[in-house]
C-alpha cells in the first residue's frame, strides 16, 4: 500500500485532512512521480493528479516544484543519516557494528518507496540546494563512522574521516549496485560478504592502547 493509499484508508468520506496529514500525502505523491519521472519530467499537474487534489491545494503547501523536492530529500537524507547512527550505537561489537551499517545501507536502498534514487541517483545535481542535501548525507554518515574509528584507533580525526568515507562510499555504492542486479544476492549473504570486506581492512587497525586489532 502507497502512502497516499494509507492516507485514503483511515480519512473518513468528506473529511478535510489537517495540514500535516495534507503535505505528507502531498509528499508522498511527489516521491511517486519523482522516482518513476525524475525531476525534469515530472510535472506539478502529475504530482497534483496522483494525490488527488487541485493544483491550488498543492500549491497552498509547496510554492513549486523545487521546494517540493527538497522537502523530500530533506527527509530521506535524514533518515539514512539516522539509520546510519543507529546501526553505530546498536553494539559495542566493532565486527557487528560493521555489518549493521552496511545492512542500514541495504535496508535504505532496498526500500519500496525508492527514495534512494532522489539522493544519490538524482538528475538535478547541478541545482546548488539539491547538492548540498546529497554532501550532507554523505557528510554526516561518514561523521558518524568517523567518530567511531577515531575513538577506537586512536587515529587523527582526518585519517579517521579518510577511511569513514571510504566505508560509507563502498555501502552506498555496492547497495546499489546490489539493487540494480535485481538482488542476484539475498540481502542476508550481499551484507555479510561486504561487511566481511570492510572488516578485514579496518580490523587492521589496533585498538588504541592495545596492541591488540579489533574484536
């Protein structure tokens, strides 16, 4: 069931959704169009059409097409941020810790939604606001990761943000890839092959104090 369906099913025939409940169908049916479109494509009238209302009503809670797609990227790059941060603080176990991130990335890109492709398969890159979103996302992830890796190895936080980038890069890119082979994979075996690849490089970092690599 769509979002909008959702919506549909619990308002009552007749009633006037409140506001929130109104932009949030209203995002759903831009995220619709957004992904089967993309951005150039896709129209107001589209987005207005498939949530079932005038192109005023829309219009009332987003002045245009841009404003509407950055409020969506506003929220999912939010959530893979926080699904990111979460996987992190689920275990103290480095290897599990690990593996968690890159199902997060897994998880995300394997979403019905698809909301995936409006932040790192976009087609409007090249608008300033929209690049910022996807630098932030890709930003704040690698934070995350960073903030760990610094604090176990002891090493300097750019070192720590080097090799955070590159683990965050190569779930993001391998999810995808992973998607777009029509998941010849099952998810379960694709993240423990990754994580098994990320894990023997970063475990070659000595715990700090320790003579001893990661557990």
């Amino acid at each position: 069931m769509t979002a909008i369906e959702q919506t549909e099913a619990v308002r009552p025939r007749g009633t006037r959704l409140p506001r929130r409940a109104r932009r949030n169908q209203l995002l759903g049916a831009a995220q619709e169009v957004f992904v089967a479109q993309g951005y150039h494509a896709a129209a107001m009238d589209d987005i207005a059409e498939r949530a079932g209302v005038s192109k005023p009503v829309l219009y009332q809670h987003f002045p245009g097409k841009l404003d509407l797609y950055l409020a969506l990227l506003d929220q999912h790059c939010e959530s893979l941020i926080q699904a990111v941060r979460n996987a992190l603080a689920s275990t103290s176990d480095n290897k599990q810790r690990v593996r968690a991130t890159m199902d997060a990335y897994f998880a995300y890109v394997e979403d019905d939604g698809g909301a995936f492709r409006l932040v790192f398969e976009s087609d409007l890159t090249n608008e300033p606001a929209v690049r910022e979103r996807v630098d932030k996302v890709t930003n704040e992830c690698a934070e995350a990761i960073c903030d760990v890796i610094a604090e176990d190895t002891g090493l300097s936080r750019a070192e720590s943000m080097l090799l955070a980038s590159g683990l965050g890069g190569l779930a993001q890119v391998v999810a995808r890839s992973w998607l777009h082979s029509d998941r010849s994979v099952p998810r379960d075996q694709a993240v423990q092959l990754l994580a098994s690849l990320a894990w023997r490089g970063i475990a070659g970092f000595p715990l700090h104090g320790s003579d001893q690599q990661h557990h």
